[in-house]
C-alpha cells in the first residue's frame, strides 16, 4: 500500500468533517426520538387513539456545533395542535438551543456583550449577535435566581453606582451576601430599589461599611468595618482641617486601639477577660473622642461616639462563642466583580440588563458550585424545567 504525502490535511479540516458528521447523528438522533414521541401519541400512522399527525414542516436549529435542519411533525387532539419533539427539548418557539443559550450567557459573566459574541464564534464557528446574547442573559437570570429574603446570619451589604442608560445618570446597585461556616450564598440584588425588600427583615449581624441607608434594615447586632471606621474619621478630620501629620497621628492611635482587641481576640482571649478588654477599648475610644472635641473636630468626635460599640461587635460576640469578621471585605471583593464587569468607561445599562447580569455575575462567585450545578441543569435538562432559587 503506498502512502501519498503530497495532500497537506490539516487538523481544522478534520475537524470540520467530524462536527459536520455529529450534526447529522444530531438531526439523526431528534428525529428517531420524534418517532417513539409520535409512537406515544398518536399510534400506528393508519390507527389515530386521540391524537392524529397533522402534517410536516422543516425547522433550522442552531447548537453549538452549527445550524441543524429537522424534519418536524405536528400534532392535534382536536383542540390544539403542538410539534411534541419542540416541547421535549424545551426549544418551542426558540432557534438556539439550550447549549447555546448556556454557554453565551456564562462567557457574557466574564467578557462584554460583543466579545462573548466574538469568542463563540472563534470556539465553535457559531455566530451569535451580541443583542441575542443578551435576551440569553436575561432569560437565564430569571431561571437562575429569586431570592427570597435575609434569612438568619450574618449579612454583609453595600452599595455602588453604575452608569445609566441616559447621560450622567447612575443605577444604585445594592447587594448584600449570607455568610456562615465560610459558606457565602446571594441574599439580595437592587438596581434603583433601595433596601425596601429587606426591610424589616430579621438577621442576627449586619456588617457594613456605615452606609445609613442600611439603618432600614433590622439586625440584632451591627458590626462597622473597622478599616471604613478608621477612613471615615480620617475624613471628617481632613473636613475639619486638621493637618496631614496630625491626622496620621491620630489615625495610628484608633488603629493600634481597635487592633488590640482584633488580635486578643484571635489570640484565644474569652469570657471575662475578653469582657474587660471590650470595657477598656471603648473608654479609650471615649478618651479619644474627648480629645478631638476640645480641638473643635466635632463630626469626627460625634462618628467615635455614635459608633463605638458597632466597631467592638464581634468581640462581644466572640464572648458568646460566635466569631463573625470585623471588616467587610467579602462584600467589597463581590463588589469589585460588579466592577470589573459593568463599570468599563463605554458601558451604559438599564435596569433590567444590569439585574440580569449582575444576577449571573454575582451567583456565579458567591455559590460556584451552584452555579455550575445550575448550568448543568440546563445544558441536559432544558429551559422550560428548570428552576433554581436562594435556599435559608
């Protein structure tokens, strides 16, 4: 047998014949499966039991792996008439299948609207328009999450500002995060909403970085992050015209107070000890306050006070045996994920587009394996049957 080597066949030839191939098993595959539905239904082609095929027609599909043709029958019981195989694989009255709609949506969580686009089309051969992309994201988003309240825990919750759709306009995004035994879940997504779903709400610790917008929300304790406390008083100096020196001076001094309650109470230190310790650091704050007071920093004196014993929080809970984080970084990195993907200088959103993504987003990094487990889901199982919501 002789060899000829003089043809060059190149990998992505080959690969154009394979998916070629599995296109056809695909349309091979459906239309085998229509005729057990058929079978079903409607029995012998000759022996109607209820239900009668009522003629054929062609539809193109598009999956992963390019446009597919089928062959379809219809079907009527006299009252209706419906095409079985389209409600099977839950893409009645859709062109893409779910493969596609999953697969565009979750590359839409990482890259913008027109590169999710443009990377499909490299992966696969599959040109889907950016504005398709997104109807995925909002189709996906509304089976994804419906989040149903605080629930007990503890929550950490803030705010950002995202651009609007008309010029100078800014959408608030609220978000707030469960968090026990490491686990995080996504408790609340708002876009121009305010906090009035969580409204009376009850949870057992709220930590934030002092927004008083989330005064509306009931928590038995609130912890202040300590490295927001430490800025906001910084400010309120610099407001008042206190010098740079001075006002590092005065910064060291509050974080060498609060810190040596932070490492006493990594360092093991409980029960009454822990209680004296808590006593002290607050008159310190006290003896702090009294100082700034009588060199006129009034605001910051008033911001001391009024938040002293939010900033010693987790200590005194660490007394009861329950330990919570005295900073908010959880909620400031998922705000960072916000950020880097819908704070680029060229996006503009509307309400609904940035609950959409923002739900993906934020669901996607809160509860990975969730999120998987969901898109899973809905690559076998269809759109139409699948449901996902925040379990507490």
């Amino acid at each position: 047998m002789r060899i000829d080597f003089t043809s060059n066949i190149g990998i992505s030839a080959l690969l154009e014949s394979a998916t070629e191939r599995s296109r056809e098993a695909l349309r091979e595959a459906v239309e085998r499966r229509q005729d057990l539905l058929l079978e079903q239904l409607c029995g012998p082609m000759r022996k109607p039991r209820g239900c009668r095929r009522a003629g054929t027609y062609r539809k193109t599909i598009i999956t992963s792996m390019g446009e597919v043709r089928l062959r379809l029958v219809k079907v009527t019981d006299g009252r209706r008439t419906w095409t079985p195989i389209l409600e099977e694989l839950g893409i009645k009255g859709r062109r893409y299948s779910m493969d596609v709609v999953a697969r565009c949506a979750d590359l839409a969580t990482r890259l913008s609207y027109h590169d999710a686009s443009e990377q499909f089309r490299r992966v696969t051969g599959v040109y889907v328009p950016k504005g398709t992309i997104h109807s995925f994201v909002q189709r996906v988003a509304g089976m994804l999450m419906e989040a149903r309240g605080a629930g007990k825990g503890t929550i950490f919750a803030d705010s950002t500002e995202v651009r609007a759709i008309r010029r100078r306009e800014m959408n608030r995004v609220d978000v707030a995060v469960a968090w026990s035994d490491g686990k995080k879940s996504l408790v609340h997504i708002g876009v121009n909403e305010g906090w009035r779903k969580l409204e009376g709400s009850e949870m057992s610790v709220l930590v934030s970085d002092g927004d008083r917008e989330l005064n509306r929300i009931g928590a038995e304790r609130r912890q202040l992050c300590i490295l927001h406390a430490l800025r906001l008083v910084t400010y309120e100096l610099w407001k008042g015209g206190m010098g740079r020196r001075e006002r590092l001076e005065t910064e060291q001094k509050m974080k060498g107070i609060l810190f040596k309650l932070v490492n006493a109470v990594k360092g093991g230190l409980e029960g009454e000890e822990l209680r004296g310790m808590i006593r002290r650091t607050i008159e310190e704050l006290e003896r702090l306050a009294k100082t700034l007071f009588f060199k006129g920093y009034r605001n910051a004196t008033s911001f001391i006070r009024r938040n002293a014993r939010m900033m010693v929080a987790f200590a005194e809970m660490a007394v009861e045996g329950m330990r919570i984080p005295y900073t908010s970084n959880l909620i400031e990195r998922l705000m960072g994920e916000v950020s880097k993907r819908c704070k680029n200088r060229w996006m503009h959103w509307s309400e609904k587009g940035l609950r959409s993504i923002l739900t993906l987003v934020l669901v996607r990094y809160t509860e990975p394996v969730r999120y998987e487990e969901f898109m899973e889901r809905l690559l076998r199982g269809g759109g139409n049957r699948v449901v996902f919501t925040a379990q507490f």
